[in-house]
C-alpha cells in the first residue's frame, strides 16, 4: 500500500514548531548513568531488615 | 567555546555534517577527528570491523553520547553546539530536544516498550511529544503499521511478535516522527536468517522515499550494496574508504577494505 | 481449649480494637512509606550531587539507627525542639519515614533495573525527561519492584508493634495490657501472634500477589 508520507511529514514539521513554542525544557531534574549496569541488580536481591 | 567552526552552514548545507569529531573513551581514541557529510535524501552505509567506531557515529548524532571533541551540523544548524554572543557553546537540553527531532533511530534490539502493543508503541511519541491528537495519532500508525505489513498485529504486544515484527513496529514507531533523517543501528544482527528479508523489504521501501535521509551501520554487505548511494569502510576511528557501493565492492583502493571485505564475503 | 474460648469472650473485643488500630497504623505508615520510597528513590538517582545527597543521607540515617529510638525520637525528642505530635500520628510517622528508606532503595534498584535500551528509545523518541518516567520506566520499574514490596509491607505491618511502647493502643499494646491483669500470658501473646500472622499472609501476601497479576497483565507480560 502506498500512503503519504510527505503529508505526514509537513503536518509533523508544523506540530513541532507549535510544540516547541510553548513547551519549556523539563530536563533539569535528570538521571544519570541509567542502564549503565542494566541487567545488573535486582530489586529482590535487596535484603530487607526492619531493625528494632 | 567553537572558534573555527561557523555558527551555520547557510542554505545549501548538506542533510548531516561531522565536522572533526573525536570521541574517547577514557585512554581510547574511538573517533579521531572525522569528516563526514551526508546529503539530503542521501543513503549512506557504514561498514567496517567491530570496534571501528561506526556504531559510536550514530549514537552521538542522536545524541546518545556526547562528542569531546569537534561539531556536528544537522541540516545546517549545529546539533552538538549552540550560538550565543557569535561563538558555538555546548548545547543545552532545550536546545538538544529541539534538533533532536529531525533524527530517529532504529536499534539492534528494538527496544519496543513491552507494556504497550504495537499501534501504542507507534502512537507514544506523536501524541506526548508532538502533542498531537489521538484520533490523527491512531491513523498515522495504523497507516506506518500497515505499510511495514502488521496490519493484523497491532493490537500485540511485542512480547507476542517475532524478531523480524518487532524491528518493523520500531521502524513504524521511528517513522511515527517524521525524522528528517533516521539511522539503522545494526538492525538485522539479533535477528534469525529467515526473518532478515522482510526487515530489509521494509527499509528498501523507504529509501524511494524523498524527505528521508538515511545513515545505516550494518553487516548485510549484499543489502548495502545495492541501496546505498555511498558506502564508508571505517577502520580504527577513521574513514579509511569512502565511495560509491560499486567502486568499492568492486575495486577497493585500500588495503584494509580489500582485507574486510574478502573476510567478510568469504564467510557469507 | 473451654479455657480459651472463656478467654476470648472476656478479652476479644480488646483485641478486636487493637487490631483496628494496629490496621490503621499500618495503612497510613503505609501510604507515608510508599510517598517517601517513590520520592527519595528517585532523588537517589538524580545528577545534582545536592538532590542525591539529600536523598542518601535520608536512606542512610533512616536505615542505620534503630526504628525504635527513631521512634522515641519522633515522640520525646522533637518536642523540646517545638514539633509536637500526638502519639498516634508520632506512630505510624516514624514506621512510615523508616521503611520508606527502605523503599527508597527498591525503588532505585527498580528503575536501575529497567534495560538501558528502553532509555535509549524514548531519547530517540525526544521525550522529555517526566514523560520517559511517567510513561515508560516507572511502568516497567513497578512491576519489578512489586515482590519486595509485598515483603517490605509486611515488615512494615510487623514494625507497627513498637507503637505500642509510646502506648498507642495497637493490638501489642492490648496483649500487654491484658497480660499485665490476668497473666495469661501465652493466651495473651499468642492470641496477638496468630493475628499478626493472619494480617500478614491472609490479607497482605495476597493481596500483593493479586496486584501483581493484575499490572503484569496490564504491562503486557504473558
């Protein structure tokens, strides 16, 4: 089947413009180093003591 | 600060353009100074031995890895690096979110999100970044979702797709953005032989495609020659070779090529 | 066992109301938990040294003193420092701050959990950094926090007998009070035992096993 691609591609270009005109940056709260053990610990690998 | 280095590259700049960057790991050089340029609508494949540096190209143009060293243009403006006072600084995330929408990336391992199916997968990032509607969201990727053949699967989960399914909703789902430029990251390699074929009938569809520049690091050597305008053979952090996909499949000028590529055609 | 039944008929309004207390506790130490867990766990994770060391000095003090002494702290201390609780508020408030560090911790170890090739797509889908949570990592992190969390609710239900010894009237507090007047003190002790385990593995196992269910179907898995 062949679609339109280029409509989409003008209408996403025209979204962007708007989205970026009222949107501020939310970055400044950011994780860092994510996934850079991915695979390594594993919540339920915690041990849990509620000491008294 | 950039001095050297223009603050654009005015009209008539090419679709993407390296301008001496350099990349290290630590002690490891793994980008030394490269120069590339990629045309508009141009297709482009990366090849070369691993740990070459081509995957590490893609990543730091979508901004997966910063450079330490040099500029990267995207359709003329700096991606990498931002104007202020008439000098380059380093870009910050306002301004790398707003490039970073020209560019869209498919990866070895798909990277779907498992708790959505396959038409959410495509509809996350046009509805909350884009901000557009669900309705016209849900026709875009039923519509990209039927182009790549899913249209019975749109209601699965990834978890219920095949490798080969699962790459093409993360082709719909790049696509989904309208990037100007979409880069393929080794896209077969975690795939089963038998599956490869319709993933690369896919990318063969987009590529008579005019508003689609594309950058491909892969292994598919048979594939790459026959959709690439121009092929580049890295080796240890350089482009050792670059050309057309004839002149460099068939008549390779340098030594390394000629050692890689009969390596890699003797094995196929 | 005639003796018994004698004893619970005498006794077994009280402990009725104990444990409506002591349910009460564990529900609102619960929610603080949950609050603190989900806040300082991601603070944990955050590049502004500030933000993360607020939060590790946080998990550290909560997880390396004593929830008791913590407890009497929050009860007799921080009143000659003008705030002033009520001892059921000073309650579930210190099980709540304490096991939420523990919380904190699940949920770091969570969202860490969450294959770096799903942060590489929604940064390749330019999705700010509250969308990639919300939508995201935090979906995929819940479901593999879930089991430790079932286990940490429960220490949780366990740790709420210490409010009895700033008198909260929990159901510790009863079985003490009703040991003090007739000495029956396996009647008394073990009565509590049996519903302490009965809260714990009647109604919060399964009910943490349910909810499981219900978001892994949600998230997709088969």
């Amino acid at each position: 089947m062949q679609i339109d691609l280029s409509a989409q591609y003008r209408r996403t270009r025209e979204l962007e413009k708007k989205s970026y005109d009222d949107e501020l940056p939310d970055d400044t709260f950011h994780i860092d180093n994510i996934g850079a053990h991915s695979g390594g610990i594993m919540p339920h690998q915690f041990t849990i003591h509620a000491s008294a | 600060m950039k001095e050297n280095f223009p603050l654009n590259l005015g009209s008539d700049a090419p679709m993407v353009r390296f301008s001496k960057v350099t990349k290290c790991y630590g002690e490891l050089t793994v980008l030394d100074s490269l120069d590339l340029d990629v045309q508009q609508n141009e297709i482009v494949s990366i090849i070369g031995p691993s740990g070459s540096g081509k995957t590490t190209v893609l990543r730091m143009l979508m901004t997966l890895e910063e450079i330490n060293d040099g500029v990267i243009y995207v359709d003329g403006q700096p991606l990498t690096h931002m104007p202020k006072n008439n000098e380059l600084i380093k870009a910050n995330e306002a301004h790398l979110r707003k490039m970073r929408n020209n560019i869209g990336m498919v990866f070895q391992h798909f990277n779907l999100f498992p708790h959505m199916t396959a038409l959410g997968n495509c509809m996350e990032a046009p509805m909350h970044v884009l901000g557009m509607s669900r309705t016209e969201a849900l026709a875009r990727s039923e519509e990209l979702l039927e182009m790549v053949g899913l249209a019975d699967k749109i209601h699965e989960h990834p978890a219920r797709l095949s490798g080969g399914q699962q790459q093409r909703v993360a082709i719909a789902r790049a696509l989904a953005m309208r990037p100007k430029i979409l880069l393929f990251d080794e896209v077969t390699s975690a795939l089963d032989p038998e599956v490869i074929g319709e993933v690369l009938n896919v990318i063969r569809s987009l590529a008579s495609e005019h508003s689609l520049t594309m950058l491909m690091v892969t292994h598919q050597m048979g594939f790459a020659r026959e959709i690439s305008d121009r092929i580049c053979f890295f080796y240890e952090g350089k482009i050792a070779e670059e050309g057309a996909p004839q002149q460099i499949f068939e008549n390779p000028q340098n030594e390394r090529t000629r050692q890689f590529l009969s390596a890699v055609l003797d094995a196929n | 066992m005639q003796h018994y039944l004698e004893y619970l008929q005498a006794y077994g309004g009280r402990f009725v109301d104990g444990t409506l207390v002591t349910i009460q506790q564990t529900l609102l130490a619960a929610l603080l938990a949950i609050f603190v867990a989900a806040l300082f766990g991601m603070m944990r994770l955050s590049e502004k040294w500030l933000i993360r060391g607020t939060s590790i000095v946080y998990i550290e003090f909560f997880r390396g003193t004593s929830l008791l002494v913590q407890l009497y702290w929050i009860f007799f201390v921080l009143p000659l420092l003008g705030v002033t609780f009520d001892k059921f508020t000073a309650g579930f408030v210190a099980v709540g701050l304490n096991l939420g560090a523990y919380g904190a911790e699940l949920v770091r170890g969570s969202i860490e959990a969450v294959p770096k090739g799903q942060y590489e797509a929604c940064h390749a889908l330019n999705m700010s950094y509250y969308k990639r949570m919300r939508r995201i990592i935090l979906p995929q992190a819940l479901l593999l926090m879930l089991p430790p969390w079932g286990n940490l609710l429960i220490e949780l239900l366990k740790g709420t007998a210490l409010v009895s010894l700033i008198s909260v009237t929990d159901l510790m507090f009863e079985a003490k009070q009703i040991n003090g007047t007739t000495y029956l003190s396996a009647e008394s002790f073990g009565t509590a035992l049996i519903i302490y385990y009965l809260m714990a593995r009647v109604v919060v196992s399964p009910g943490m096993r349910a909810f499981e269910r219900y978001w892994g179907k949600k998230m997709g898995r088969i």
